[in-house]
C-alpha cells in the first residue's frame, strides 16, 4: 500500500468515527471518570484523617487536664513527656495512624499562671490519593491548658434553722460542705488561690468572730416592738423606741450591750412603711457601713436563736471544716441576711476587709446558698413575699456586681419549688433541688466541680 493509499484510508476512518457518537461518549467518559473516581476517592481518604484528628484532638484535650493535674513544679521535662505519652496512648485508639509524635510543655508563671501545651501529630495511608502520589498525608493537632488566672473566693452561706434538724439534714449538709472544701482545697496550688468564708444564717446572722461591742459598724437603738389589742400582744418588729411609740398600745424592749452573744439584724431605712422594698435600701446593697448615717450600720440584737458566728475568708482548711461541724439547727428563716453577708463576705470593705486582689489574676467570686424552706421572718416581716421581693432585689444587685450565685433547696417535705431560690441562682444549671439529704453532696460535688475545674485556653 502507497503512502497515499494508507492515509486515504486512515482520513475515511478517522470521518467514520467522528460520525459514531456512542464511540465519543464513551471515550468521554472514560475520560471523565478518571477524577470523578479522584474525587470521590479523595473525599473517602480525607474523611477518615479528619476523624482521626478530631480524635486526636479529644485526646491531646484530656490528656492536657490530666497532667495538669499532676504537673509540679519539680517535675522535669521528660516526666511531663512522659505522663503525656501515657495519658494520650490510653486513649487515642486509632491503630491505622502511623509515625504518631507526642510532646508536652509545662510552663509556671506567677503572673500568667501554669500552662501545658500538647502538641500531636500522625501520617495516615491513603487508599485512593496513593494513585495521584499521595500515598499517606500528615496531620497534627494542639491543646493548651491554662490554670491559675483564676483565683477562687466562695461564700459558702448556710440554712441553721431549727428546720435544719429533721430528715438528717444538718449531718448531711456538714458533710457535703466539708468534702466541698477539701475539693476547692486541691484547685490551690499555693496559698491564697483559693478562699471561703462560712456564713451560718437563721433570721440573724452571728458576727461575734469580726466584732465587739465596740465596733463602729454596729447600731443599738433598735429593739423588739409588740402591740397590744388588750387580750394579746403581736410582734411589730425590730425597731426604733419613736417608731414603736408611733403605732399605739405598744411596747418596746432596748438591745442591751450586756449578754449580747453577737447576733445582728437586717439594714433599713425609713420609720415609715417599712415593709416596702423602698424601705430597706441597704439590704439589698453592699453600702459600706458610716458612723454618721445609723441607717447603714448592722442592728445588733439580743436574739435568742443567735447561730453559729460566721468566718471570714480563709485558706485554713481544718479552721472552717471545725467551724462546719460547730454549726447548730434553732431560729427561723432568713435566706436573704445569710445572702447579703455571703456577698459582703467577698468585699475589701468594712466589716471584712477581704484580702486584697492582685492584679495579675482574674478574680471568681460566688456564693453557695442552701436552705430547706422557705423564708419565715426577717427584721421588719413574717410575710414570705415581703421577704422574698427584697431578697430577689439582693440577689439581682449581686449578679450584678458579677457574683456567681448557687443555691440549692433541700426539700425533704415535697413542698414546691422555691420560686426565690432559683430566681437567685446565676442560671437554671446553678439551681439545685433536691428532696432528701443525700441530695446536699450531690449538689455540692457538682458545684464543687464546676468551681475547680481546669480551662481549655485553645
């Protein structure tokens, strides 16, 4: 066959073929399912590195929590290493990745605080991409856990009302409050990373611990007020001698300096109407007290029912589990004062005088109220909502001022739910209810937790 011969022919098949569409269609095909089968190759090899790096990256988290939790000051770098290492092998369970690299960094700083840094890394095979040139792909992940930025102050304030003695609640709540103390105790890493101040509470709270007679923070002109209607008498409240001459047929009875066992009263205001929220300003408010004005001193007040005195805050762990198990159930109910001083507690002003923050550190201060009723009495009210209204203006003022709130109702009578209480909490994971006494560690462990707990920074 000439040349020419041979490409007339091959010019006739070549026309051929360009007329034959189902021969395009399957070479376009064919050509095409070269990076459709690419693709969906690649899609399959990155989905399974992308679950092993987010479970990589669980891992590195928990595994940074843990040793920091046993990191030490003391500790080289190679027993960090190490302690990491066998913390994320126990967990990362990924048999398939390969040239896996671990390494953990733990810096301490006064002023920044503590941190370790995980840092990982694995190479995966691939199954598809190995056809284009990949055949594995390298990934990595990080985690850094930070600690001591944060510095603890916790009122912890306590129902010791008569109340408080039924259903094996008091022996339930000494408990829980001790465990929760030895477990905000182990957050401290030094002295002073972690505070708490006790605040037992009935319908006065004691502050014979931080006062004398003397104090110039305490007022005692009020006394206990009763009108009489000629057959019996009825409690008007702790009040001014003109302010119970005022309502008629009424006695008054002074607060004597003599056999004060140091029990205080509820702050107000106004003689008049005062039963009002208007009336009683600084209850609600942290007003430091001022000599020139009785309305912001504490009433002292010859109160028989007078509970435990209160502590101030304290990193002397024995000191405030001794001052728990001194605690006694007598007197009525007053959430509101038990608050109000749980907050005051937490201040650098008079009558605590709360040690002084450094700046350096960001300050958490909450406060932990538990009671197992509802409020019965206050200076001025036997009235539940009177009572109540004031202590949910207190509690807003405190949120306010950044306080972090719990509480935690022990309601063994299967009475409702406390509408005051869980108003107070910060939020609804900050309320606690429970209807037996077993209930109290339960809900201190959960705060105590919440409290203690480390920060995954990135």
């Amino acid at each position: 066959m000439t040349a020419a011969s041979f490409f007339n022919q091959a010019r006739t098949l070549a026309k051929r073929f360009h007329r034959a569409e189902a021969g395009n269609i399957a070479a376009m095909f064919a050509i095409a399912l070269i990076p459709i089968m690419g693709a969906v190759g690649g899609a399959i090899d990155y989905a399974r590195i992308n679950n092993a790096r987010t479970a990589m990256q669980a891992a590195l988290d928990t595994a940074a929590l843990m040793v920091s939790k046993d990191a030490t000051s003391t500790m080289t770098a190679s027993q960090i290493n190490q302690k990491a290492q066998d913390y994320f092998n126990a967990l990362y369970k990924h048999s398939e990745v390969q040239n896996i690299m671990v390494n953990a960094t733990y810096t301490n700083s006064t002023s920044k605080g503590s941190q370790i840094v995980m840092t990982g890394s694995g190479t995966m095979p691939t199954d598809f991409l190995q056809v284009v040139g990949y055949p594995s792909l390298t990934f990595g992940a990080s985690s850094t856990t930070v600690w001591g930025t944060t510095k603890l102050r916790v009122a912890l304030v306590l129902d010791n009302t008569g109340s408080m003695s039924s259903s094996g609640k008091m022996t339930a709540l000494k408990t829980a409050a001790k465990n929760l103390i030895d477990t905000l105790s182990t957050a401290a890493k030094t002295n002073g990373d972690v505070y708490i101040s006790v605040i037992p509470f009935a319908k006065d709270v004691n502050v014979s611990s931080i006062a004398t007679t003397s104090s110039t923070w305490l007022r005692w002109d009020l006394g206990q007020c009763y009108q009489s209607n000629g057959r019996s008498s009825t409690w008007k409240g702790f009040i001014t001698q003109s302010e119970c001459q005022a309502i008629g047929n009424s006695s008054w009875t002074a607060t004597t300096k003599t056999g004060w066992t140091g029990c205080v009263s509820d702050r107000y205001n106004t003689p008049t109407a005062y039963d009002t929220l208007s009336s009683a300003p600084y209850t609600t408010v942290q007003t430091a007290p001022n000599v020139s004005d009785h309305n912001t001193q504490f009433p002292a007040e010859n109160y028989p029912d007078c509970p435990t005195s209160l502590m101030p805050l304290s990193y002397d762990w024995t000191a405030l589990k001794n001052k728990i198990d001194a605690m006694q159930p007598q007197g009525n109910t007053n959430q509101a004062i038990g608050m109000a001083w749980g907050w005051l507690s937490l201040l650098q002003q008079s009558p605590f005088d709360a040690p002084a923050e450094d700046p350096n550190y960001k300050y958490t201060k909450a406060v932990i109220l538990l009671s197992d009723g509802d409020n019965t009495q206050n200076r001025i009210s036997t009235t539940a909502s009177a009572i109540d209204a004031r202590q949910k203006l207190l509690c807003d003022n405190a949120k306010a001022a950044g306080i972090q709130i719990y509480t935690i109702q022990v309601n063994t009578n299967n009475d409702n739910n406390s509408s005051v209480m869980s108003y107070c909490a910060s939020s609804t994971s900050n309320y606690f209810s429970t209807t037996s006494a077993n209930g109290i560690n339960t809900a201190f462990s959960s705060i105590g937790t919440s409290l203690s707990k480390l920060r995954i920074a990135r």
